[in-house]
C-alpha cells in the first residue's frame, strides 16, 4: 500500500503552452495518454510516490501550469514553494526551445537566494521527422545551464519515468549532501519524519487539530 513516504518533493512542470507538460504528468502519475488533450481541464497538482533507495519513499506533488504559461502570469510563490523543475520544449516547436533559457531566468531569479534543481526535456521524441531541434544543441544548452537533457514521449511511454527519476534523485542527493533542507514556512522539500512517520490520515488530523487553535 501507498501510505508511507519520508519525504515530499514539490516538483512544477514549465515551457510553452502545448509543449506537453500536462500530458507528460498524466502519463507519468496515470500510465495514460490522449491525443485530443483539452488545456482547460486540468488539476492543479498530480502526485506519485518512486522509492529512490530501499526504504526511502519519496512523494512527488507534481504541479501543472495550466493555462498561465503566459510568461511572467505565473506567481512567485508558485516557484518560491518548489524545490526542482522539468523545463519543457517540444522537439518539434523551434520557439518553445527558444523560450526555455527565459523561463530558466524568470524562475531562478524569483527562488534567490535559494536553488531550483532543473532537467531539460525535449518533448514529443516520437515526432522524429518533424524534429526541429537537434540533440547536440538541446544538450550545448543543458550544459550551459548546468542541468541534464532527456528527451521525451508521452505518446511512446520514452523515458517519461526515467525524467521524473533523474530530477527526483538529483533534488535527493543534495538534500543528502545537505545543500537543499527543508525550511519552516517553505513546501519545496518536507519531511514525513516528525520523530515517527505520519501515515497520510494521521497528517490530514493532525492539519485539522492545529486549525483548531
Ligand atoms: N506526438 C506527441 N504528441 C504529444 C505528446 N505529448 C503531448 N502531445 C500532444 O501535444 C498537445 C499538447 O499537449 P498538452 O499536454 O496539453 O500540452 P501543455 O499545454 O504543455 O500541457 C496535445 O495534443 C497532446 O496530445 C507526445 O509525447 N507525442
Ligand atoms: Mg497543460
């Protein structure tokens, strides 16, 4: 059963409108995936939990931008209260790549004197002829940016795990190295250990008590 987890991470999705990051999520925390994907339905957050080492759960709270990739629409706590972000681009959509390096800016300034921990995605890999980024730039950029590349398809199921792992193990290893802690007042990083592990309804009725006051 799913009802234990020592830490949570709070992960957000950004890039262009289109570029995939709802059905990415969706195949990622659902196993699913729709050609005829409506941007007005959406949830604002989608939540899976990986094992990233025996016994370590982490839970992933996997939040959207739906409808607000306008650049700079998005609010600054959205990105304060995040610990690491997919920066999106579709492979086959030269804008979206053009675009990654301002959202890149847009959150890093806004999460100072903190860090975000990023991974590239090229998006859309099983769209290969219409390719119109190739690997070796996604890659130059990923390295001047100073995170990984992984290229991507919802449609195929192509290392859309895989992604979510890597960011995942990234956030984890600083946090280990004590580089990333989770702070009071802040929701990128929490820890399920309060002296002993809360199971997910004792936490709900442990939120309710402390409303109470
Ligand atoms: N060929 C292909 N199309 C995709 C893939 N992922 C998403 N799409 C399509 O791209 C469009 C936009 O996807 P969506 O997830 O809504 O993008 P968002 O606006 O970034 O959330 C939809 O028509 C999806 O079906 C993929 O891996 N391959
Ligand atoms: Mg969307």
């Amino acid at each position: 059963m799913d009802i234990l987890w020592q830490y949570q991470f709070r992960i957000i999705l950004l890039g262009d409108s289109t570029v995939g990051k709802s059905s990415l999520l969706k195949r990622f925390t659902d196993g699913v995936y729709s050609d005829v994907a409506d941007p007005t339905v959406g949830v604002d957050f989608y939540a899976r939990s990986l094992e990233i080492e025996p016994g370590v759960k982490i839970k992933l709270q996997l939040w959207d931008t739906a409808g607000q990739e306008r650049f700079r629409s998005i609010t600054t706590s959205y990105y304060r209260n995040s610990v690491g972000g997919l920066l999106v681009f579709d492979l086959t959509n030269r804008k979206s790549f053009e675009h990654v390096r301002d959202w890149h800016r847009e959150v890093s300034e806004h999460v100072l004197p903190h860090r975000m921990v990023f991974i590239l995605i090229g998006h859309k890999s099983d769209l290969g002829g219409d390719r119109k980024v190739t690997r070796d730039e996604a890659e130059r950029l990923a390295a001047a940016l100073g995170v990984r590349y992984m290229e991507t398809s919802a449609k195929c199921n192509s290392n859309v795990d895989r992604a979510f792992e890597l960011l995942t193990r990234d956030v984890y290893e600083l946090m280990k190295a004590g580089e990333i802690a989770a702070r009071d007042g802040w929701d990128g990083v929490k820890s399920g250990f309060n002296g002993k592990i809360l199971l997910p309804a004792e936490e709900e009725a442990e939120r309710e008590r402390k409303c109470q006051c």
